[in-house]
C-alpha cells in the first residue's frame, strides 16, 4: 500500500511534535548506515457507532518493542503505558477518525563513521491513514523463496530489527518477480518459518499448527490473538511445532497473519493448489472473529481495544 506523504501530518520526533516535512535526520546516521534500531507496527481501527478509534493491543507491541530495544541496546526512556499514551496524544493531534497505523522507531542516532554503537539513542513515532495492506479478498498465491530466514545467532527474527527486514525485502521481491504476492521463508534448518512480514498457520486434520517461537519467527501478536480466538472461540486444538515445507502442499488450509496483514488465507503454494483451491471455513471463520475482537466488539476480548479519544479525555481531565 502507497502511503500519502502528507506534509503537514504531525508527528513525533526527538522528544517533541513536529511537522513530517520538518521531522528529517541526517545523513550520517548510525541507523540508516548500519541497520540498528527497532520498530512496531500497530493498528487502529475507528468504529463509526462508537464515535472511537480502538489501538489493537498496543500494551502488548510497546512491551515487545521495549524489549526489543534491550537487544539492541538502545535506551528508551519511556515505559510501555507511556508509549500507549503518547500514540494516543499525538492520534488526537492529527484528529484521525479513520483506520490507521502507527509506526515506532526507535534508533541509533550518532552522526559518526564506525559501526559499533555510540551512545546516542532517538525514538520517533508516525501515524498514518490506513486501508488494507494486501488485497486477500480472493486468497493469496505465494511462492516458497530461495532467501532463508535469519538465525537467531546472527540477526534476531524476534527483535523487529530494522536490518533484518533487508531479509524481508529481498524475499518479498522475488516472489513478485516470480509472479506470486507473497513468499513463505524456510529457515536454515529448511523448516517453514513465516512470511515476510507475517506468520503463518496451517490447518491439517482439523488442528491449527503454526511453527514455534524458537524456529527463527517473529513472536507474533496476531499470532497469539489467533491462537487465542481459535482455541477460546471454535474449540480448535492449537499446535505449535515444526512444519516441514511439504506439508505446505498437502493442509487444507493456510494463512497468514501479522498487524498490517490481519489473516489473509493463502490459496496456493508454488503452483499447488491448498485445500479445494478456495478459501477454506476455518480462516474465514477466524478472519470474522479477529474483525469482531479488533473492533471492540466481542466483550471478552474488549480489554484488548484501547480507546484512544476516551484516554486523551480521561488524561485531559486528570490534568485539569
Ligand atoms: N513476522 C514478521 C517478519 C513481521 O514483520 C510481522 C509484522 N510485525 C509479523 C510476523 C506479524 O507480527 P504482528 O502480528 O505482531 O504484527
């Protein structure tokens, strides 16, 4: 998805609010020569008869993204809640009611040759409009790539590294080039680890199977909302292990998901039909229940929706 460049948006950026276009670092950056910093991904939803936008979970992505920085080693003087507050202050800024995504980096900012780290950190949050990242209305074809996913040992799946996503990128193309929308990355061990920015399930013999943490994936959100909804929702045994890239070609059923992704079903691999070839029950399932949680409306899963004009009220309120 083409995202506007609005100059005028607001944004977040060594340590105040400014305009995109006057929010600019330099070109001597650590980051951008070497890769080292973190980022999230985050949605917002604006449901219309609420008159409120709901952030997806953002305890849980600030969480991760903190611990993420701890790998990186760059200091973040913000606790996850404070982050959570501070995308809500600068949503209201911009006075977004319609979907969105929110974007958190945080990175190496020495002006300096040499790779190794300095001491100097920043951290700069973007909100932008948001539709849909890929059309999955009619199910995906993708294509095992030839890039493996990276080893733990070398540059960590789980940190959401910017450097890593070079990885991601150059799988991404080559599956376009191939003619396929996405690709599915095999790990070094040759088993199957996730998308390029998703992770993946498979339905075989009625269970959800998902390749575990420890198989070179990110450590999904989405993946544990799933995971969740399918066991708590329809009853379905959920089981995490290795997936050997065959089975691929004979599940019923396969899907991505990931925040930007939400669960987009897959209907072949490598020119092989999944399933019947259409999209199979249980993704479509979980696709409408995943719709209903992220939209505030299942009341179980309600705590999971963070109210962002009603926080801004209640901060504003407090402050008064
Ligand atoms: N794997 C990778 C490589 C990703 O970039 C993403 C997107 N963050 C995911 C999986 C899905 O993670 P989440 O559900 O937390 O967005």
């Amino acid at each position: 998805m083409k995202l506007p460049a609005d100059p005028n948006l607001l944004v977040y950026f060594e340590g105040g609010f400014h305009k995109l276009e006057d929010a600019k670092v330099g070109i001597l950056t650590h980051a951008l020569h070497y890769g080292t910093g973190v980022f999230e991904g985050i949605r917002g939803y604006w449901v219309a008869e609420e008159k409120e936008l709901f952030l997806f979970r953002p305890l849980e992505h600030y969480e991760r993204f903190r611990h993420n920085t701890g790998i990186v080693r760059i200091q973040l003087p913000l606790t996850a809640s404070e982050l959570c507050d501070l995308t809500a202050d600068l949503i209201a800024r911009n006075d977004f009611k319609t979907d969105i995504y929110v974007r958190p980096l945080a990175y190496k900012s020495g002006q300096r040759i040499g790779v190794h780290f300095g001491p100097e950190d920043d951290f700069a949050l973007v909100v932008v409009p948001f539709g849909d990242y890929i059309d999955s209305t009619k199910g995906l074809h993708v294509g095992v790539s030839s890039w493996r996913r990276i080893e733990d040992n070398s540059i960590p799946s789980r940190g959401k590294i910017c450097g890593a996503y070079v990885n991601s990128a150059l799988a991404g193309d080559e599956a376009r080039r191939n003619g396929f929308d996405e690709a599915i990355l095999l790990n070094e061990h040759g088993h199957v680890a996730e998308g390029s920015a998703s992770n993946l399930f498979m339905v075989r013999h009625g269970k959800l199977i998902t390749p575990p943490v420890y198989e070179n994936i990110l450590e999904g959100i989405t993946r544990d909302t799933i995971m969740r909804l399918a066991r708590e929702e329809l009853g379905l045994e959920v089981e995490q292990r290795p997936l050997d890239r065959t089975e691929l070609y004979i599940c019923d059923e396969l899907f991505f998901c990931g925040t930007a992704f939400e669960l987009a079903p897959i209907i072949s691999v490598d020119h092989r039909v999944v399933g019947n070839g259409a999209i199979g029950p249980i993704a479509e399932q979980l696709r409408q229940l995943y719709r209903a949680a992220s939209h505030g409306r299942l009341a179980r899963y309600r705590h999971w929706c963070f109210p962002v004009y009603q926080r801004v009220f209640d901060c504003h309120r407090t402050a008064a």
